[in-house]
C-alpha cells in the first residue's frame, strides 16, 4: 500500500501547484481550498520548506484566494508538524494580516489568535511577539489595524519586559494618526484591559480610554462606549466613580448621536457594569435623556431598552424609580412622531406589566397599551399584540378585548399582505387566549375570509391557521364550524378557492380524525377529480394521497382506487403524473 | 383597499416610480443637539451702512454675535421673527464683507470664525431613510438652509475678500476646523455639499500649510469608504477637488501620491456606488497618468485586479475609463500591458451582456487605439481571435454580430497571414482546450480519491502524517523508476503553456514550490 501510495501522492501536487498559479482565479481558488491535501501529502518537512515559501512568495492574488488561504493556514499546525512547528505558518500569515481588503485581513488575523494558543510560551516570545511588534510599527494603516487584534492573545504569555513593549505599543496605536488604526485599537480596548493586572488597567487603560473617549471622530468615540462596559466590570466599585463615571455621562451627552446611539444601545449592559448604586443616581436620569433625546434613532434604541432597564433595576426602589422617572418618559413616546421609536416600544412595553404587578397596570400600562392598539402603523399594533401573553399573566386578556378587537379586524384588512400574515399567526394564540365562544363570536369571520384572499401566502397560512385552530378547539369544534364552509367553497367558480378546499382538507383530516375524513370530505374531493381545471383535478390526486393514511382500508379500495385510476388515464401530463404517483404510495399503505 | 388602481400596474406589480411617488414628501432633516438653550428672540439692530464709520466695526462684531443664534428649522412656525432677522442679518454681512474694503481687521477674525464654527458645524442627522440609494431616492434636505446657506455664503467671501490674510486665518482656520468641514461633505443636501467644495478648494488653495493635512484626511475618508463603511455622500465633490490638485502636482511625483493612486483611487472603483462618482474619479486617474506614464502599468492591472464580475453596469464604467487611458498611454507602455489588457477586452467582447460587448467593441472606432492594436497585432490578433470568430456565429445581438463582423475585418486587413492560419487552426485549438480541460477534470478525480485515503490513513493510524512522509521519501528515492517518470512526462504534458521545468521536477524530485 505504502508504494501505490506514494506513487499517486505527488502525481497530482505537481499539477495542483501549477494550478496555484493558473490563470482562472477559480481553478487557483479550488487548489487553495485542497490545501491541506497538499501539505498531507507533502508531508510535515517539505511543507515547512517548501510549500510554506511558496504560499509567502505568492502573496499577490485575488482577495477571494487570499481570503481561503488565510482561513486554510489557521487549520495548518498538525499539517507542519505539530505545535514545535507552528511558527512557520506566521510568515504567510503576516503577510495577509497587511493587505488591503478587510475580510482578507480580518481572517489572517482569526488565524493568528487561533495559532498563537498553540505556540509554547518561549516561541511566544522568539516568533510571535516579535511579528505584533513588526505589524504594529508597519507603515501602512493595516498592518497596525490587524496589530490591535493580536496584543491579548499572547500578552498573559510572556514575561514581564515583553509585556510592557506589549502595553506601549498599544499605548501607541491609540494615538496613532489614522482614524481607522484608533477604531481598530478602541474596539480591541475592552478585550485588552481584560488580560491586564488590575493595576495597569487602572494606571494605562483608563487614560486610554479616556482619550478614545473623547476622540476628534465620533467613529472612535463610540467604540469606547463598548470597552466602557469591560472595563467597569473589571474595577473595584469604589474606583468606578472616579475613573469611568466621568467619561460614560460625557458619552451620554455627546454631540454626535452615534455616540448618544451607543450609550443606548449599550444601556442594559452598562447598567450591570455600574451597579445599583451608580445605576440610581446616575443611569437614570441619563436614560431619561435618551428616552427624550431629540434624534429619533436614539429613542428608538433606548425605547427598546425599557423592560430590560426596569427589569434589573435594585429591586427595593424599582417600582418607585419606575413610576416616577420612566413612567412619564414611556407615555410620552406612545405618541412619538417617529414609528420607529413607537414600534420599538410597543415590542417592549407589555413586559412592564409583570415588573409593576396587576394594579398599576391596570392604571398605567392600560391606558398606553390602548392607545398603541389604536396606532396609525401597523407595526406597532402588531408588537402588541404579539406580546399579549405578558399581560395575559397579569390582568387576563379580557380587560383588552374590547379594543383588540377593532384592532386585530384592521390588521386583518391591512393593504400590505405582510401585515395580514404577521397577525394571521398570532390567531391561534389569540383564539387560546380569549376562548372559543368570543372566538366564534368575533373571529372565525376574519379567519375564513382569509382563505379567499387574493394573495397565496394568505390563504396558505389562513390554511395553517385552521389547523391550529382545530388542534385547540377539537374535531366537533370543527364539524360545527369550519368544515362546511371550507366544503361549501368546493362549488365556488373560482377555481383557487376550489384548490383552497383541498388544501384544507389536507391540512385538517388529520386533526378531524376518520369520521369527518371518510364522511364528509372524502366525498367532496372525489366529486372534484371531475373539475375542468387540471390544477384541481391534480390537487385531487394528491390530496388523496395526503388524506390516505386517514381513511379506512375499504374506503380506500372502493372509492379512492376507482378515482386515482381514472385520473391516472387523464388526458393532462401533470394530472397523470400525480394520479401514479398516489396509487404507488397508495399500494404501499394497503398493503401495509 | 390599495391606493393605486389596476391601471398603474405592470403585469399586477406596482410601477417603481409609483411607489415611490406615493411616499415622497419633501423630507427634511437636521441635527443640533442642545447647543444652546431656548433661543432669545433677536432684536433687529440698526443696518451697517447707516452706522458711522467709526461704530461700524462694533456693529459688525455684534451682529456677527448675534448669527450665532440658532433656530429649530423643523417647527417651522417657531421663533419666525427672530428668524427672519438673522436671515437678513446674514444677508447684510455677505454683502458687507463682499463689497467693502478694509473691514477685515485681525480682532474680527475670531468672531467671524465663531459664527461660521456655531453655524454649520454639527453632527449630519442620521438619514431618514436608512438603505437611501442615491441614485434613486430624494436626499433628505437640510431644514436650516435659509440660515446655512447664507452662512457658507459668506464664508466663501471672507475667503474670497482681497484683504483677506491667511497668515492671520490659520490661528482659526486650522486641522481641526478643515476636519470638521470635510465631515460635512457627508451631507445629504447636494447644496450643502456643492458649497463645502468651492469652500475646501479655496482653503486648499490659500493654507500651504493645510495641503498636506487636507490630502490626508480625504485620504482617511476615502479608505474609510472603501473598506469600513460603504457610504459617503461627498466622494464625487472631493475627487472633483483631488482633480484639480492633482493637475498641479510637480513633478517627479512624490511617493505619497503615487501610494494615493494605487492604494486609494484603483480600490475606489471596488465601490458599490461607482456610477455617482466614476467621471471624477476616472478624471483623477487620467491626471495621474498624463503626469507620469510609467504609472500606466501599475494602473490597468490594479483595475484589472477589480473587474467587476457580476456588475454589466460596471464594466461598461470600467470599458470607458480603460479608453481613456488608452487615449493617451506611451506606445511603450501600451506593449508592457496589452496581453493581460486584450484577454480581459476579449473576455468583454464575448460578453452576453450587449451592451458590455458593444462598449469593448467601440475601441475599433478610436483611430489611436487601432493604430496601436495594428503595430501589436501579431501579439493582439492571436488573443482576440477566439473570442470574436465565436461570437461572430454565436451572439444574439444582431448588433454585435456586425460589430464583430467588421472588426474582424479590419484585424485581417492589418495581418492577412495571421489572421489565415488563426482560422485554420481554430478547431485544433477548440479541442485541444477541449481536452485539456478533460485532463484536468481527472485530474481532480484522482485528487478526490487520494484525499479520501489520505483520510483514511489519518484515521487508522495515529501516525498518519509521519507515515505519508515516509512515503514520499520512497517516491523520491526511486526517481528511476519506469513508471514514476511515466507520469511526470503526462503531467508536464498537461500544462504545455507553462515554461516552468519544476511541475516535472516536483514528480522526479524536489520542490514543487520553487519559482
């Protein structure tokens, strides 16, 4: 074996790395993908001396190449030779880690974290950290942008001289020139304080963080709102006040909205950073801010921040903070100009419910859930609604019937179909909710007139619906009120309404159990193999097929057999089709 | 009940222009954030031109002051009056600085600056629309521009006055205040962004000191574009000033510039959004390579590098752009780049697209262009032929069927015997590629099935790899041997284009990877 082997092993690595070079970037992109074949079959040392220069020299291609190329040698370390040898893989890598193209880069720089875990600390130190060393005084911007992704991985590493070049040159692309090199150190901010001893963190990092901070460019300000949340988890509450408070309240109130955007975004984060104490006297009255702040964005940010924000608010003065700080900022944006900051409220707002108890939401959540209900933009009719089951376990749904109704009917007939769809699948949850007599009062209207829409994907999940509905309700539910309806439509002269019919029996025998199946339906559809429409007349074919294992064996002898076999004759090509392939299943189910 | 009848509909879709239509209102936008508190309502003060010579500079000072107060444009009922009297305020300082001599003296260049800084330096509103498509949509429109414009109005005069001094200028006319006004190029307000150019060319063309900063940050801006964000709305207006700049480069060019070229203009084409700024942009190339031809080279193959694969609208751009650099390329140069450059043009040639086709086949009407393809033609015809005899039976444009018809046509009249032996070999060729692609097909096959008992090996044995080297060890030990060197004869065979001796090398026995 070992010969044969051998023999067809380099065979096709000539040609490979010929074709590493051909000229249809594809065929180069399928070599770099088989990567790994060549190296295994090259084995460890030629890999290492001569596969890995090669790679390095032909540094130049298209990004795509580049891209498989930089995620291929992140997997490479077993490929030359174990850990002992995994330095060898840093010259291509560096290489990648400077080119142009972001994702090209982004990936070098993946697969330098990942093989600097296999790196035995004093390799760390003779290969690894001088290659962050080289990229972080590179010329270009990205040789210093990738620098600041690979100072954490190996600075717990190294010893204690190596670690203060480490710090200095991170000191050293936060001030850097170029914007994109201070985003590229702010982002890395957080994680790199991470690794730290405490004390560095607060002598180098704060005032790192603080020039980031207040950076010329917002684009970097707002990077050091996200590092903000690290670092106060890593100090000692008593520092928090002194190091990080000052510069998080700037950022609150920062000119640019991106920053102001951040803070939001980042609230419910932030929030647990601080603590309660901070969180009182000072996250609330900011969080006000943003719920009021004049651009739009922001609001809709911190609106969507509410629940979560209250929710972990310290519990012995959360109602009273609620009430009297939130509260008031929450009713204001029911009636925001902007939909976006409503609709973003309106997919939190029922969550206050369970956080303030039955009475005050009965006196002050009711009131907003209502007129939200009410609401020009469907969006936001339909976040509350799709929360319903928060408030459900507080105060029961009933004290809302009356004005879901209205609203529930008017989404129902909204123009944009989507709109329709989204609250198609809240009825069954609804119907849960508010039971089968108001169900059957005020509902099954809308849900069968669903069926005729003119938009499939309606009437496809108006189809759905029923199911669920039956599933709920039961079989005699159904009998009463929904197969007669759905049957009657069998006659309509509209021959998508007939394949309606079938679509629904094929979702509903099965939770109508045998009885219905064979007595009502079962009849209806084979008076339909007659239609003139050979979309009905295969629709048939398969419905029998779907309602076949509902059916008794006789039933399916003596009168689904017949039918199949008729329509199996069928002068259309598709009703044939459909006709043999049912009696084929069909067989199966008899005979088994 | 939709709101647009059956009869506005196209096969039952809503026409585009409809929709749209139906939602454009005029938006606008604006954004400053608690600069100041409630604006006080302004008291009118007496007009310049009546007040003493004496008291005119005081006045001047204080009515500067008084513009600093900023109004809210989105309510547009509040604070009319105060409104009113800072647009007219605004409109007597243009007039003022624009008309009179020897009112800027050094104490007022602080106010001035003040009142430009307040004004027009803010954060851009977020758009209103977050997936705005330039090209399609209404931008969203600055709701303060009766005060703005007015602002940016006399900014451009004060720079423009002849007593205007830039030496006392830079104190307030610094990196910081450029920063900001390159910021703004941002804007969604084609106005706004069309005054910041004439703004930022006069800047750059008074500050000596600034150029070098100014450059930079667009620099910045640029690669931010390119690589971080995908959207700015100024970057046609800042290569229209880079146009400029560029022309007065001296020469040789300094390697900053050349490093601009290559690392920020030929990436720029990679932009999703080349159509709004592809003019200037392939503007600033063309400078670039009338000052300096040995930059052609580095310049098509960067654009080659970028040719658009899947975007027709692109490519016809890029076609365009290629002609223009043709218009003026050395002959010299011309013969350094014209194979890669022809196996692209012949590629576009063949393009299913017509209009892809039809732009690379309009070359032929470019009497320099011919002229150089017929003093290469014996290194052109061979690259081209291929593409324009198949298509010349294939294409369904009947357009490009006679395009190509013609262009093969006056290709034959410049080399006859070439053009003869092309076509007779042309079936030969078809299947020698044919067959060769065949061979690589196998090839693959055979490489699929050495992976699977690769895998094989790795998973019986824990030293698999070891093992797999061993082999190769017994390979390369028994080079002699008949069969081995069977195989590299057929696999040095495969690839006949290739000069390289080491694809035989690599099966007999060393480095498959040397150069």
């Amino acid at each position: 074996m070992a010969g044969a082997d051998g023999d067809d092993s380099l065979y096709p690595i000539a040609v490979l790395i010929d074709e590493l070079r051909n000229e249809d970037v594809q065929l180069r992109l399928n070599s770099i993908k088989k990567l790994s074949t060549i190296a295994l079959a090259l084995g460890v040392e030629r890999t290492r001396t001569e596969l890995l220069p090669f790679l390095t020299d032909t540094i130049y291609d298209e990004d795509e190449v580049l891209l498989a190329l930089a995620e291929q040698l992140g997997n490479f370390t077993m490929l030359v030779g174990g850990p002992e040898y995994v330095h060898c893989l840093l010259p291509p890598l560096e290489s990648l880690a400077t080119v142009e193209e972001t994702v090209v880069r982004d990936k070098a720089v993946e697969s330098l974290r990942k093989i600097s875990q296999e790196h035995s600390p004093v390799d760390l130190e003779v290969h690894f950290e001088p290659l962050v060393k080289r990229l972080a005084s590179g010329d270009w911007f990205t040789s210093r942008t990738s620098a600041c992704g690979l100072f954490s991985v190996c600075y717990p590493r190294v010893s204690s001289t190596v670690k203060a070049e480490i710090r200095q040159h991170f000191r050293t692309l936060c001030s850097d020139d170029t914007p994109m090199v201070r985003r590229a150190a702010a982002s890395k901010l957080g994680e790199f304080a991470k690794v730290l001893e405490l004390d560095y963190v607060k002598s180098d990092i704060i005032s790192l963080f603080t020039a980031l901070a207040s950076d010329e460019q917002d684009s970097v300000r707002l990077l050091a709102v996200e590092a903000c949340v690290s670092i106060a988890t890593l100090l000692p509450q008593e520092d928090l006040e002194s190091l990080v408070m000052p510069t998080l309240r700037q950022a609150a109130e920062d000119k640019s909205w991106r920053v102001r955007y951040m803070v939001a975004d980042k609230f419910s984060e932030l929030q647990k950073a601080v603590g309660p104490e901070i969180t009182k006297n000072d996250l609330v009255p900011a969080f006000q801010n943003l719920l009021k702040d004049c651009e739009a964005e922001v609001r809709a940010a911190a609106a969507n921040k509410v629940k979560e924000f209250c929710e972990n608010l310290p519990e012995e003065n959360r109602e009273q903070i609620i009430m009297t700080h939130i509260l008031p900022c929450v009713k204001e944006l029911v009636s925001d100009t902007n939909q976006h900051v409503k609709s973003a409220l309106a997919s939190v707002i029922m969550g206050l419910s369970t956080i303030l108890g039955k009475d005050n939401t009965i006196e002050h959540l009711l009131p907003l859930f209502l007129a939200q209900l009410k609401d020009e933009c469907p969006e936001v009719r339909l976040n509350i609604i799709s929360n319903l089951d928060c408030v459900n376990e507080v105060i029961g749904i009933r004290q809302l019937s009356q004005s879901l109704l209205p609203a529930i009917v008017e989404l129902a007939e909204d123009a944009k179909w989507r709109v329709r769809l989204a609250i198609i699948e809240y009825m069954p949850l609804l119907a849960g909710q508010l039971g089968v007599e108001f169900f059957d009062e005020k509902l099954n209207t809308l849900c069968m007139a669903w069926l005729i829409d003119h938009v499939y994907a309606i009437r496809e999940a108006a189809t759905c619906n029923l199911m669920k509905l039956v599933e709920k309700f039961g079989a005699e539910w159904a009998q009463n009120t929904i197969v007669p309806k759905v049957l009657g439509m069998a006659n309509d002269p509209n021959y998508l309404h007939r394949m309606t019919t079938l679509f629904c029996i094929n979702a509903l025998s099965e939770a109508c159990g045998q009885d219905i199946t064979t007595k009502q339906m079962l009849p209806v559809v084979l008076k339909m193999s007659n239609d003139q429409v050979a979309n009905v007349r295969f629709n048939v074919a398969k419905s029998l097929q779907k309602i076949g294992p509902v059916l008794d064996s006789n039933a399916l002898q003596t009168e689904v057999k017949p039918v199949l076999e008729k329509l199996a004759t069928d002068t259309d090509m598709d009703v044939k089709y459909f006709a043999q392939e049912a009696i084929s299943e069909m067989l199966f189910v008899v005979s088994s | 009940m939709s709101a647009i009848s059956a009869s506005e509909k196209v096969d039952g879709f809503t026409r585009k222009s409809m929709r749209k239509a139906q939602k454009q209102r005029k938006s606008q936008g604006s954004s400053q954030y608690r600069t100041q508190s409630a604006p006080v309502e302004l008291s009118p003060l007496p007009q310049l031109k009546d007040a003493p010579s004496t008291e005119q500079q005081e006045l001047f000072t204080q009515k500067l002051q008084q513009c600093c107060m900023l109004f809210d444009f989105l309510d547009s009922v509040m604070d009319l009056k105060s409104k009113e009297i800072k647009r007219a305020t605004l409109n007597e300082l243009v007039d003022y600085v624009s008309t009179n001599r020897g009112v800027l003296v050094e104490s007022t260049y602080p106010e001035i600056t003040n009142m430009i800084c307040t004004n027009i330096f803010r954060t851009l509103p977020p758009s209103d629309n977050p997936d705005f498509d330039p090209e399609e949509d209404e931008p969203t429109l600055e709701a303060s521009w009766p005060h703005v414009q007015l602002v940016y109005e006399f900014l451009l005069r004060f720079l423009e006055n002849p007593d205007f001094q830039p030496s006392i200028a830079k104190r307030h006319i610094d990196q910081k205040f450029v920063l900001q006004l390159l910021e703004l190029f941002d804007s969604e307000d084609p106005r706004e962004r069309d005054f910041l150019k004439t703004i930022l060319h006069r800047i750059y063309g008074k500050f000596l000191g600034l150029r070098a900063f100014i450059r930079k940050q667009i620099n910045n801006i640029f690669l931010r574009f390119i690589y971080e964000t995908e959207h700015f709305n100024g970057v046609a207006e800042l290569l229209e000033i880079l146009g400029s700049i560029i022309n007065g480069f001296a020469l040789p060019l300094k390697a900053e510039h050349k490093q601009f070229l290559m690392k920020v203009l030929i990436p720029l084409h990679t932009a999703k959004g080349l159509a709004l700024f592809h003019a200037q942009l392939a503007y600033c190339v063309v400078q670039f390579l009338e000052k300096d031809p040995t930059l052609t080279e580095p310049v098509i193959r960067g654009l080659l590098k970028f040719w658009p694969r899947t975007c027709s609208q692109k490519e016809v751009m890029f076609l365009g752009e290629i002609e223009e650099i043709l218009d003026v390329i050395e002959p010299t140069q011309f013969k350094k780049i014209q194979e890669p450059l022809f196996k692209q043009i012949s590629k576009c040639v063949a393009n299913p697209h017509f209009q892809v086709a039809e732009r690379a086949l309009y070359f032929w009407n470019n009497e320099y262009i011919l002229s150089l393809i017929e003093e290469n033609i014996d290194k052109v015809l061979p690259i081209m032929f291929g593409s324009l005899y198949r298509i010349s039976k294939e294409h369904w444009n009947p357009t490009i069927v006679a395009l190509v018809y013609n262009v093969l046509k006056t290709l034959m009249e410049m080399n006859c015997t070439l053009f003869d032996e092309l076509t007779s070999s042309y079936k030969a060729e078809r299947q020698r590629e044919k067959k060769k692609e065949q061979e690589r097909d196998e090839l693959w096959k055979k490489l699929d099935e050495l992976r699977l008992s690769n895998a094989a090996l790795v998973q019986n044995n824990s030293h698999g790899l070891l093992g797999v080297q061993n082999n190769n060890n017994n390979n390369n030990n028994s080079s002699t041997n008949g069969d081995n060197q069977d195989k590299s004869a057929e696999a040095a065979a495969v690839t006949p284009a290739n000069q390289d001796p080491d694809v035989g090398a690599a099966t007999g026995e060393s480095s498959p990877c040397a150069k």
